[in-house]
C-alpha cells in the first residue's frame, strides 16, 4: 500500500474539488456567529440558535434526501449541492451590500447549508467507493483526511486575518467561491457514471421507511453499531466542550484570540502525521487493531483539556495536549472511514453515511447546549473534566472482534 501513488485523474480531480471546498469551509469558520454579534449585533441566545439550528435543522432536512439520492447519479447531486451552497451563501454579503441583512436570512442560510453538506457529503462517500479500487480505498480516505487537518491549520488564521482587514463578511464571499470550483472540479473529473439502477428500470418510488433504512442497517449489522456509537458520542462530547474551552481560555484565563486559534491550528500537524501514518500501520499491524488502538488513545486526552493554565507554560501544556488527540484522530479517521465503505453495500452507501452524518450533527447540537446548560451549573472547567471522564468510556464501543471483510467481496451480514 503505496500512500504516493496516483488513483487516476478522475480521483485528482474530486481530490482537489474536496480541497478548495474544504479550504474556504475553514476560511469562513465561525463567520456567521462574528456577523450576527459584529453587524446585527445579536446576543448569546441568537448565536446559539444560529449554531444548534444550523445542524439539527438541517439534519432533519437532509433526511429525505439519502433515499431520493440512493438511486440516481451521484456527480449531478454534488455539483447541485455545491451549487445550492454557493447561492445560498452569496445572498449573505449580497443582502449586506444592499442594507437588508437579517437575522432570519442568516438563520435559514445555515439551515439550507447544513443539509446541503449532509447530501453532499453522503453522495460523495458512495462516489469515491465507486471510483478508486477497494484496495486503494484507505490510500484515497488518508489523502482527504490531511488535506482536512491542513485546511484546518492554515484556514482560520487567514480567514482571522482577512476578518480583521475587510469584516466578516469577506470570508463568506470566499467560502461560496469554493463551492462554486468545487462544482467545477466535480464536472471536470469526466468518464461515465455507473448507473446505481439497472439500466431501463426507474429508481424504486421512496417510501416512509426507506428514511430509516440507514439507521435499520447501521444498527442491525454487529460491526457498524458499535462504531456508529463511538464516533457519534466522541464527536458531539469534543464539539461539545469547545465552546466552554473558548469561554475559559479567552475569558478567566486571559489568552488574547490570535492565542487561542494557535493552540488549535499548530496542533493540526499531528492530523497530517496521522494520515500519513494510518496505511503504513495498516499495512503492518493490520486494519482492526489500529482502528481499536488509535481509537483507544484518541480518547485519552479530552480530560487534559480541563487543565490548562495560564500563561505560555498553559498555552504549550494545551497544544501538546490537543497535537496527541488530532494525531489519534488523524489515524483513526481515515482507517474507520475505509472501513465503513467497505462494510457497506453499493446500493445503501447514500442512507447508511445520511443517516450517520445526521445523527452526528443532531448529537453536537444536543450535547452542546446540555453542555451549556452544565456549564452555567457547575463552571466551565468542571463541566469539561465531565466530558473528559465520559470520553474514556468511549473505547468500550469499538467493535472487539475483526469483521473486515475479504477485497472485492460485500460484507457478510452478522446480526449478533
């Protein structure tokens, strides 16, 4: 398993539509919340609206969606949704320029933004298991988890800059750009399409219970569950305490926010160490017991957060340890993600990541505001020493037994 070899140009091209999207999605981080506070100068029950309404709004709109999808060309469902989001998010600084920004505007573009990323994102999963060879699955999977982790080291330092030059809204512009070339780099990847019907015969009418059969699959099949359980709680408990870091590192402990986005942005090196690791580790201690190491390990080191200083001595003490959590995740991410692929079937790819990109993102946003709700009760640090001490729960969800399943083969179905 060579991590440098080429997978085609059609791969190179939806290698580098995921790139530039990715890049302007962290260009833009946090822009809304600084547009609502900075131009409509909205208040904290606004801006947490704004945040929980844009995952769990539109994650209850994308369910529809992976039935619908599931049977029709996957490359036309990217470029619209890429389309979708470029239009949804030019009407920000469009209605700024012309004086009538609002709130609501702001709150439905997150809402439609939302779900377009959970169609666009599922499309995309099944896409790539379509395109790349089984084998190279892991090698295409490590490539776009360390272009995510470099996107996230260099975007939100460039996006604070051009934030602080020319507003908020700039970075807005930029992010709809990207969509706009992402949408041109998908149309450009070219060759034919499988068809996910059989050829002469329309897509099966969706039923009321096609919407859950994702969720059938995922929690019926003994390696999926736990690894569903896992990743979504893991997920929501970090996204969870972010905020609440936020409050203590830029408000009792003092750090200036050009600190606080180092702390998270040096660490995001160990993302790329980890993606670059995970086939070598692969190819050497086999599939299932990294996914169970780096699993394990990534859990460990949530709680330290709970215990940053002040001062440099505390800025060092958290970068290191946030470098050993995104080094895990950096392996884990891109090993699971194969993984998931390949235990999936071609013909339910479209619900089975639906299904768990909407329950991922109804999880952060209950989570976060329990975790709010915590915080206000207990203080931002014992809240977050909660979610720590939950997190080394985490690993007894990991799937103890290895069920992957043979190349060029669909998984035998084991309902234990």
């Amino acid at each position: 398993m060579v991590a440098g070899r080429s997978l085609g140009r059609p791969f190179g091209w939806l290698w580098a539509a995921y790139a530039i999207s990715t890049l302007g999605t962290w260009l833009a981080f946090d822009a809304f919340p600084l547009i609502a506070i900075l131009v409509l100068h909205a208040g904290p029950t606004e801006v947490s609206l704004l945040a929980a309404a844009g995952l769990a709004v539109g994650a209850a709109l994308a369910l529809p969606l992976g039935p619908w999808l599931e049977f029709r060309r996957k490359r036309p469902v990217m470029v619209a949704m890429d389309l979708v989001r470029f239009t949804a998010l030019l009407s920000v600084p469009a209605a700024f320029a012309l004086g009538r920004l609002g709130f609501p505007q702001l709150l439905v573009v997150a809402i439609v933004v939302g779900a377009a990323d959970i169609a666009f994102t599922a499309a995309a999963g099944a896409c790539l298991k379509a395109l790349v060879r089984p084998d190279d699955l892991l090698v295409a999977n490590g490539r776009f988890e360390s272009t995510t982790w470099t996107a996230t080291m260099l975007g939100p330092p460039l996006g604070g800059a051009a934030i602080a030059a020319f507003g908020p809204v700039v970075t807005v512009v930029a992010n709809a750009i990207s969509y706009l070339l992402s949408a041109a780099g998908i149309r450009a990847m070219g060759g034919p399409e499988s068809r996910p019907a059989p050829a002469g015969q329309a897509p099966p009418r969706s039923r009321v219970g096609d919407l859950f059969e994702g969720w059938r699959y995922i929690l019926t099949d003994s390696a999926l569950r736990p690894l569903f359980l896992n990743t979504v709680l893991v997920s929501g408990l970090i996204m969870a305490t972010s905020p609440l870091l936020a409050v203590l590192m830029l408000g009792r402990l003092g750090f200036a926010p050009w600190q606080y986005a180092l702390a998270f942005a040096v660490p995001c090196v160990g993302g790329l160490i980890g993606s670059r690791l995970a086939p070598r580790l692969v190819a050497r201690f086999g599939r299932h017991r990294v996914m169970r190491t780096a699993g394990t390990l990534r859990a460990c080191w949530s709680l330290g957060t709970a215990f940053v200083g002040p001062g440099a001595a505390g800025l060092v003490f958290l970068m290191c340890v946030e470098f050993g959590l995104i080094t895990c995740m950096g392996v884990f991410n891109p090993v699971f993600a194969t993984y998931r692929l390949e235990r999936t079937p071609a013909d339910r790819v479209v619900r089975t990541l639906a299904a768990w990109s909407v329950t991922g993102k109804a999880t952060v946003a209950l989570l976060t505001a329990l975790w709010g709700l915590l915080a206000a009760v207990t203080g931002p640090r014992t809240a977050i020493v909660i979610a720590g001490l939950l997190m080394l729960a985490t690993p007894l969800l990991l799937p103890r037994h290895d069920r992957t399943p043979r190349p060029g083969r669909e998984p035998v179905r084991d309902h234990a």
